[in-house]
C-alpha cells in the first residue's frame, strides 16, 4: 500500500500534464510559432525577460502588439514587463501579433511562462543541480577612459557564467554600441565572453553605455537571465572652462560703498561635473588704469566687488578688468581662459552748480514786458545733460509784486532773467534781487561742509520813458435816462498823462459804438446824444451801453478804454400778454391763466390790471376775468365748442396799457395738446381729435357690432335649414282687412308671427309685435313694426289644431314664428286671388 501511493500520485500528475500539453496544443493550433520563457515567480516592473526571434515569423511586421497588458514586446523581440509579477502554480501565457498595415497581413506567436524550478525538474537528465558558494553572471563593474589610445580591440572584462560547468555557453551582447549607435563599438567573443572596444571613446557624447549580455546553450536554452552591463566612460581633463561672454560689461554709481557687487562672471566646462576637472576658479589678474587696485572677485563664484569708496567719475569714469578662469581648482596644471570686463562708472549728483559771478547789472525802461534783460551762467562737473548737470534757477529774494522771472537755458543751461510784468519808474527806480540754482536731481552728500545752493545778486535799474495818455480805470461809466433828448450832453471818458496827471492836451476818438446813438467831442470826450436812447433794445445788455474811445497825445501815443452808458429806466412800455392763444378743455377746466410781461424795469412794471376791452355785449356776456395773483380768463353761461376773439387790457402799476386780442377755443378736450384749433371763431361743435383711447373705443365697438352680426347671420341659415311645412289651408285662416265700415268687434289679427291685438284690450301675443290695427273713425289701418322669428304654427296645442280664431284674448301661442315675412308673403299671394270671394264674405259675415 505505502508503494502504491507515489504510484498513483505520477499517474495523476503525468494525465494532468498531458491535458495541459493537449490544451496548449489546441489553443496555439493557429500560431505561426510557439515560445516558452523560463522565469521566476516574482518579475519586477521593467525588467527584460528573454527575446523572441520576430523575423523566423513575420520579416516584414511594421505593427508588435502585446495582448497581455503586463508585457511589451519591442522591435528586436525582447519582452519586457510592464509591471510587477507574481507567477501562480499554473502557466501564463500571451500572444505577440504581428501585422503590417500595407497589405494587413498578420502572424501571431504565443509565448508561454513558466517557474525556472519546474523546468529544472523535468531535464533532470540533461542539468544537475550547480552548487557554488559564488555567482559568476552578475553585474560586473566596468570602465574605460575616454580617448584611449589603444592598442584595440581594447580587452575590457569577461563576461562568465557558472553553467558553463555542464553546458556549452555562447555569450552575446545587445544595446547601444553594439548593434544600436555608436554601431560596432564593443563585441563579445562568443565562447570565451571577452568583451572589447575597438575605438576611442569620447565622454562628453557618451558618458556610459548599458549593454544586455546573454547566455544560451546551442539549442537555444537560456539558463541564465539577460545581464545587464554598464561600461561607464572615464573622464579625462580635455575640456577648456570657457566664459559664457567674450566681453562683460557692468556700470556701477561713484562714490559707492565698499563691498558694493559690481556683478557676477560664469564659465562652464564640458568635463565631468563634480570633479576636479570641473572645479572652476576666478581671479583678476590685470586693470586698466592700473593703480589704484579698486575691484576683487571671489574666487568660486565669480562675484566681482568694490575694494574702496573712492570711484570719482570726474577722474576716471571707466575701467577694463582683464580676468581668468582656471579648473583643476586653480591649479597650475590646469586649463585656462581669459576674458575682459568693462565697469563703468555711472554718474551720481555730488557737485553743485556755481555762479561764474556773485554779483550781475541789468537795467530795463519802464513799461516793458516779456523781454529779456540778463543771462547768468554756472559751472558744474557732473555728467553733462543728466539731471545732476541741469540747472533749476530760482529769484529768492526782490520779486514780491511778481515782474520777473528766470527761466533756464536747455541748450546752455544759462540763467535767462525776464521781465513778465512793467515796472513804472515813477513807483521804483531800482530792483535788487537775490537768485539761487540747484540742480534737477538732489545733491548726494552731506551739506555740512558747504551750502547745498549757490546764489548771487542782481541790481535792475528802471530807466524812466516818456509815456503816453494812460487810461486809468480802464472801464468807466456815466447815467443817462432812456428818453433823453437828441442833443443831450454829458461827461465821457477821460484819460490823463501820468507824467503831469493832468488831461490837457489829450484829444478822444470814438472807436466803436454798436448802434450810433452817441458822438464823443475831440477835446473834452464828453458825449452827445445822437439818437434816442432806448434801454429796452436788444443790444443793450443789463441796461448798460458799452462803447470803446481812442485817446492819443501830441506825440500819437495812445490808449483805449471803455466808457459804460447806464440807461435809467422811463415807463414807456406797456405791459402785454406774450402767448395770445388760450385753449380751454371745459370737462375739465373752467379758466385759463393769463400771464403778461412789461420790458420796463420792476418799478415800473407789475403788480398788472387786466380788464376786458370790447364794446360787444356778447363778450361781456360770455367771459370774465379774475384779478389775482396771476390772471384768469373763464367762460360763463355755458359757451358752444369752438373759438372766440377775446381783446384784453392790461395796465402796470403806473396806467400805462395795452390791448392783447386773444385767440380763445372751447374745446372738448382732457389736455391742452388733444384739442385742433377750429379756423373759424364762434362755430360750435368745432374739430375735435380723437385722442387713443376714443379711437380704441369706436374699433372695440365696431368689432362687437361685426360679432352680433355674425351671430344672426349663423342663427338664420341654421333655421333655413330646417323644412318648412306650410298646410294649405294657411291662407283660409288669415283674415283679410279690408276698408269697409261695417259693424262689428274691432280686432286686428297677426300674419306670420306677427302679434294679434284686440283694440281696448291688454292680451298679446307672444310672437312679438309687427303689425297693429286701429279702427279710426270707421277706418282699419295696419301698421308694420319689427317683430321676431315666430310662425303661427306656435298657436297649435299640445295634439291640437287651431285656427287663427283659437288665439283671440289674453293668451296667444304661436309656433315659435318659424316662417319668415317673404315666405308668408310668397305662400299666400297666389291664394288671395282665388279666395278674394271667400274671403269677402268671411269679413261680412
């Protein structure tokens, strides 16, 4: 029994075997090839796992795909894992499908995983189990120096692995260098594994190469996984530091502190960093000008300094710095590069501008302006045309009342001294003036030593001149009265010479007068009235009448002044009313207000009369005015619609009047603005304009008139349509009114829906009236009225038939009036011929 059981134990698992065997064979029936892969349990992400040969397949594929997500496949057919794995007890598998798009063909391989513990199990017969204390196919570290010099091939190292102990091993190598650019720089020998270079190799374009090495046996089994080998170039010291600029050129302000950064200098090397060959040092080794020694530059980032505080733009106001650069860390067997620096000194305000003078003479003659009367120049040794050169000039002292100024000099920078309003000798026969300049910018230093401004002073001499008249005040003005007479007298301008303030000698011209009504005298410039005065005109503005004299002396030096005629208001002007139409809505006003206006001034204007001027009783009859505050004119006895004359006084407070016709419409009206003015007074009903609403009214009114008649008209042909019977013996049922006087009842009997009346009685139908009899002295009459639809079938009983006779009295039925006037009219004219006896002698009877 013990025997029995590992018996059945590898009978079991040799049939699980063959059905796997079986359901690989079935699944990958269609596979242009198969793969088996030996790994182990766990893969890591991005880790190479073995190579397929794509091209015994498919030479042609342009298209690899993978259809398991956890693996990629490149162009060389190396399988790669996209992420981490963890193999279960049963196989894995996936499908490499190769397609072109050119001509759609497409190859599939199928590629099977398996545990490398199972593997090593079933070729028992062909492996042994290798039991070494040491791997010998892992990493080995590997360089080489850039720009050997041979001999080559160059031997770098043997690549080995262990099961070469039991197996015949062919060792390959694959990746950049080999069969990828560089092309054929390195190559392994295939049955020893000594891997060579065979050419010089430069760092700065390959810092390293990773190359994958492989061992099989020559039926293709990998016992080993591919190696990765890293042959990492070394560097050697071929490479100058150079600057990144030929030229540096910096500016740093004079005067500036010690230590203060001038700027900062970088050079670069291609050699490896973080090495010797890499580590940079700066250093200044030449100026120009070469003494003093005024800038230092750190040796390791290249900053450059100020050594002193005496930078003097004014002395030097460049400097040329000769520099190096130096790897091996300054070494003396290092490489080196120079460069040039250029610092220039930038300009600040430290010198003040001077007066070349302290003390200037100008004279100027009296009533002169904006004439120039000195220039003052001054020394500055700043940058020339900067802010710290230009100069700001100023009058400290000496020009209170304003008559000078100074102004600089762009071009010059001089100090240009004008005169902008006139002095007058007789006031002041000297100025003397205090002057002060600063530049545009402020000055830097300390003013403790000396002034932070400098001044000077300037004497003016007023020279005297022999003026003309001077008209002073320039405006004057003088009274008249509006009404004055043609002839008129009064005192005009007068000017006077300021030399002996007297006006003798002095002749007067009159230069404009807007509307001719005055004369000026030669000698005197008294003023004659020309022609009446009126303060109402319309040039006249604030009742005053400007006119401008001419007055000149015996040399021809003249003045000009304004002479202002204040016109004294006289009450020579009535009151009128400006707006002489006056419309009155009457629903809803019983007034209008009345406003009048007086050209004279308020004395002799308002508070106003108003009274109605007409000698008709009629307008006496029809309006009356209300004296208020304001004026209003209302209608009494109830005026028709239309328009009326209305002629109205008004009086001021002094009597003088005017009369105002108005033009005065009664209108049917809300608003002033909804009222057409009738052309013709006095006819009532006049032109009345709809307004909106009114308008709306009538369209509402005419569309509710179109709806009833639509109705009737619906109503009619709808009874039309029903058949209309009508016994024969209709028209033997009707009584015939005839003209006789004969005895009898007085009654009058209904045809056609029609009501049936009996005279001196209160019965009728219930058809409607359309026709009555009156017996008048002996005579019957009809007379037609509008009744409704009914017909006389409406005078029938429920089962009944009754005659006309039947409905005499109170209370009358008809057929609901179903036939029309002409359908009883055309029914019952062809009868009345043939029964005119009958019916004779019915009424006689």
């Amino acid at each position: 029994m013990a025997a029995a059981r590992p018996s059945g134990s590898w009978s079991g698992a040799l049939c699980r075997l063959l059905l796997l065997t079986l359901a690989i064979l079935i699944f990958a029936s269609d596979a242009c090839k198969n793969v088996t892969l030996y790994v182990p349990s766990k893969l890591d992400a991005e880790k190479l796992i073995g190579r397929v040969n794509l091209k015994e397949c498919f030479t042609a594929a342009n298209l690899i795909h993978s259809s398991d997500p956890d693996f990629h496949i490149l162009e060389d057919g190396s399988v790669y894992t996209t992420n981490s794995i963890v193999l279960s007890s049963e196989k894995r598998s996936f499908t490499i499908l190769l397609s072109n798009t050119e001509n759609q063909e497409k190859k599939k391989i199928f590629v099977f995983l398996e545990h490398q513990t199972k593997v090593l199990k079933k070729r028992q017969t062909k492996e042994t189990v290798l039991r070494r204390a040491k791997r010998r196919w892992a990493p080995i570290p590997c360089s080489m120096l850039e720009n050997s010099l041979g001999p080559f091939p160059l031997f770098l190292q043997q690549v080995q692995s262990d099961t070469a102990q039991n197996y015949t091993i062919y060792y390959s190598i694959r990746g950049p260098g080999v069969d990828q650019e560089p092309r054929n720089l390195f190559y392994v020998e295939r049955d020893t594994g000594n891997l060579y270079c065979t050419r010089p190799v430069d760092r700065e374009q390959y810092e390293s190469f990773e190359i994958i090495a492989f061992a099989t046996t020559p039926d293709g089994y990998t016992p080993e996984l591919p190696l990765p080998l890293i042959i990492k170039i070394e560097d050697e010291n071929d490479n100058y530091p150079i600057f990144t600029e030929e030229t540096y050129t910096f500016t740093i302000f004079e005067n500036c502190r010690v230590g203060t950064t001038v700027g900062q200098v970088c050079a670069t090397d291609k050699d490896e960093p973080d090495t010797m060959h890499t580590r940079l040092k700066y250093s200044i080794i030449g100026q120009v000008p070469p003494s003093p020694t005024l800038f230092s530059m750190h040796p390791t980032t290249g900053v450059i300094t100020t050594t002193s505080s005496q930078l003097d733009r004014e002395l030097i106001d460049k400097y040329q710095l000769k520099i190096k650069v130096q790897d091996m860390d300054g070494q003396y067997f290092g490489l080196q590069t120079t460069s040039t620096c250029i610092i220039n000194i930038d300009d600040v305000n430290d010198h003040l501008p001077t007066f070349t003078r302290t003390s200037y003479v100008a004279s100027v003659e009296e009533n002169t302006v904006d004439v120039e009367i000195l220039r003052v120049t001054v020394e500055d040794k700043d940058l020339v045309n900067t802010a710290n050169w230009r100069a700001n000039y100023t009058i400290l002292k000496g020009n209170e009342n304003g008559n000078f100024k100074i102004v600089t000099d762009a071009k010059t920078n001089e100090g240009i001294l004008c005169v902008v309003k006139p002095l007058n000798y007789e006031e002041k026969q000297q100025v003397i003036l205090q002057i002060g300049v600063v530049n545009e910018a402020p000055f830097s230093r300390e003013a403790s030593s000396r002034s932070a401004m400098s001044t000077a002073t300037v004497t003016v001499n007023v020279q005297d001149q022999d003026e003309g008249p001077e008209c002073n005040p320039p405006i004057q003005t003088i009274r008249m009265n509006e009404n004055a007479a043609v002839g008129t007298t009064s005192n005009g301008y007068k000017a006077y010479d300021p030399e002996t303030r007297s006006s003798s000698g002095i002749r007067y011209k009159k230069l404009t007068d807007p509307t001719g009504w005055v004369t000026v005298d030669e000698n005197t410039g008294s003023i004659r009235v020309f022609r009446s005065l009126d303060r109402e005109a319309e040039t006249i503005r604030n009742g005053i009448y400007n006119i401008t004299v001419l007055a000149s002396d015996q040399a021809g030096r003249t003045c000009t002044g304004t002479l202002g005629i204040i016109l004294q208001d006289v009450n020579d002007n009535g009151p009128f009313i400006p707006k002489k139409t006056v419309i009155i809505c009457k629903p809803t006003m019983s007034s209008a207000e009345i406003v009048a206006v007086d050209p004279d001034e308020p004395i002799n204007g308002p508070p106003f009369d108003f009274s109605l001027e007409s000698s008709t009783s009629d307008v006496q009859r029809m309006w009356r005015l209300i004296n208020d505050t304001a004026a209003r004119l209302s209608y009494q006895n109830d005026p028709a619609f239309g328009s009326y004359v209305v002629p109205v006084t008004v009086r001021d407070r002094l009597g003088m009047s005017s009369v105002t016709s108005l033009d005065v419409t009664l209108c049917d009206c809300i608003t002033e603005n909804d009222c057409t003015h009738s052309a013709h007074p006095r006819i009532s009903g006049g032109g009345v304009q709809l307004g909106k609403w009114a308008i709306l009214a009538i369209l509402l009114g005419i569309a509710l008139l179109f709806c009833i008649l639509f109705t009737l008209v619906c109503g009619a042909s709808g009874i039309s349509k029903q058949p209309k019977v009508i016994p024969d013996d209709l028209a033997q049922q009707n009584l015939i009114v005839s003209n006789t006087e004969a005895p009898g009842d007085d009654k009058v009997y209904s045809a056609n829906g029609f009501t049936t009346q009996t005279v001196g009685a209160s019965a009728q139908g219930v058809c409607g009236t359309m026709g009555s009899g009156v017996k008048n002295g002996g005579q019957e009459t009809i007379e037609m009225v509008k009744g409704g639809h009914q017909t006389l079938e409406s005078c029938r009983g429920a089962g009944h038939h009754h005659t006309l006779d039947s409905c005499k009295g109170g209370h009358t039925e008809v057929d609901n009036c179903r036939y029309t006037y002409s359908e009883w009219h055309s029914f019952t004219q062809p009868r009345l011929g043939e029964e005119s006896v009958r019916g004779h002698t019915l009424i006689k009877n």
